[in-house]
C-alpha cells in the first residue's frame, strides 16, 4: 500500500466555495476555502492506494491462460482406448484387399524371399498387429499404385506404416473426394505423391 501524492491536487478558491451558498451560510469565503482545502488534504493523505498495476504483456497473458488450461494430470489412453483401437487395427488388418505376404507374393509372382527383401528395401508397404504375420496392401500389384507407394514410403523414413497406409488409402478433399491410390495414374505419381507428403506433413525437397 502507498500513500497519496497530495502535491498536485488544485488549490479550493472562493469561487469554489460559493456553489455551497444555496445550502449552507457562509460568512467568509476565503476562510472557508482555506478550511475546506485543509480537510480534503487531511482526508486524501489518509487514504491508501493499492500500488498500480502493470500492464500484463501478451506473452504473459497467454502464459496465465497456458496455466489455467493444463490439465492437473497428463492424458494416457485407458485399457479401453487401447482395445478399441487394436479392434479397429485387426478389422482394417484382416480386410480382403489386405493379403498374407504368401499370396501376395504368388500373385506379384515373385519369391517370398524377394518379397521380404522389397519390404525391408522400403519398395512394399507392409502391415501387421502382434504375431499375426504381415500383410500387403492389394493395390501394390499396380505398377503405378506400387511406384506411388514406393515412393512415399523412401521419403518419409519413421513414420509407421499404418500412418501410412492410411494417407494412401483415404478421401482426400484435394483428389476429389478419392484416395491417393485411387487417383494416381502415371503421369500424376509426384503430383499425387506432393498430396500424400502434405498429408504426413513431411517436407521433400
């Protein structure tokens, strides 16, 4: 708490005092202002101000609301979230157009030796939950659809390959409602391929 500044309140004249006139009698005005302006000092010096507040910048205001918005405890999924989510990986895992490496391999014609090699080469997307083997994607028994996949996939090392798949496989608003895979032909492969990278939010120069 401070103490008022009393110095640069204006003096009370005898002009000032004659507003009073109407309510009570007064016999000399330059007394009674000289009474009055004594009172009004006595009363402001004793009063206490609250220091003045400073003005709070923008990085301090938002770092106020970062504080009042964090949660007390960090967020981890549940048992639940996890189940749900596995349930989701198993059911899009075990659609038909997703095939055991096998199959895949005898309908590309290739070894499954070969296959593994293109998996590990980052030529093939591959996917797989637990211990259940690996599958591939249909769509890579395209040559162009294989190429697109190819391509995304050695120019976005670390992320993981349903990430991936996802990106290739979705609507996207850019392709008109198609997926990546759906709407690559060979002369689109590094346009549709610039979608996917913005998708991913991975920079390829």
């Amino acid at each position: 708490m401070t103490m008022p500044n009393t110095t640069h309140l204006p003096r009370v004249t005898a002009e000032d005092v004659r507003r009073f006139a109407d309510t009570v009698e007064i016999r000399d005005a330059r007394a009674f202002a000289a009474e009055l302006q004594a009172f009004v000092y006595e009363r402001v010096k004793a009063a206490k101000l609250h220091p003045p507040m400073e003005a709070e910048t923008t990085t301090q205001a938002l770092a106020r609301k970062a504080v009042a918005l964090r949660a007390s405890k960090r967020w981890a999924p549940t048992e639940t979230d996890i189940q749900r989510g596995r349930v989701v990986l198993l059911t899009t895992f075990n659609q038909p157009q997703n095939l055991p490496l096998a199959e895949f391999a005898k309908l590309a014609n290739k070894s499954r030796q070969q296959i593994y090699k293109d998996i590990v080469a980052r030529r093939l997307l591959s996917l797989n939950v637990g211990p259940r083997g690996q599958k591939l994607p249909d769509w890579q028994l395209d040559p162009v659809k294989q190429q697109l996949t190819q391509t995304i996939l050695q120019k976005v090392e670390g992320i993981d390959p349903w990430t991936i798949y996802r990106a290739l496989s979705e609507p996207l608003e850019g392709l008109g409602g198609r997926s990546p895979v759906d709407a690559v032909t060979p002369g689109s492969i590094n346009d549709v391929a610039e979608t996917v990278f913005n998708v991913l939010s991975v920079q390829v120069h």
